[in-house]
C-alpha cells in the first residue's frame, strides 16, 4: 500500500512539473496558445491531486475490504441442515453406529 501511494505521489510531481515547464516555455515564446496551456496548467494542478486521493482512497477501501469482508445478511445465508438426533434400534440391539 505504501508502495503505491510512493509511486502515485511521484507519477503526479512529474507530471505537475513536466506541465509547468511545458507552461512557462509557452509563455516566454509568446506562442498563441499560451493562455490555453495555462488554464490547462491550472485546472490539472488543481485536478490531480484530487485524482490521486481518490485513487488512494480506493485502495485503501480495497485493502479494507480483503481484510474484513461484508457480512452476509442472516435471510441469504445458506441454510445448513439441523442434525437429527440418534434413536436407539426398537428392537433392543446396538445403534446404527455400532459396527
């Protein structure tokens, strides 16, 4: 689990970062299309880490769900078949048991 969210944690900074060099050469360049790059800069900054705690909260929630399984409500259980007790033989011998 830590493992993952290690990995999450660097994916999103490279991508963050990646996106804010791809930003400012934009800007610096003047090209027309800077002030799309921008806004797509600042909704994603925004935008992917609430996608990373959301993916974290999945698989925390997951993990949970291994450990602990939902109990099963008692109307769906399987019935299991109540065991009868013995009687002894009517004609005074040994049980069904003996050999």
């Amino acid at each position: 689990m830590k493992k993952f969210r290690q990995i999450g944690a660097i994916i999103v900074v490279v991508l963050l970062l990646s996106m804010y060099v791809v930003c400012f050469i934009a800007a610096v360049s003047g090209g027309e299309k800077a002030q799309t790059i921008f806004k797509v800069t600042l909704g994603m900054t925004v935008a992917l880490p609430i996608l990373l705690y959301i993916f974290i909260l999945f698989l925390r929630m997951a993990k949970n769900r291994q450990e602990n399984p939902l109990p099963v409500p008692p109307e769906e259980q399987p019935e299991v078949p109540e065991e009868q007790p013995e009687e002894p033989a009517k004609d005074g011998g040994p049980g069904p048991d003996a050999p």
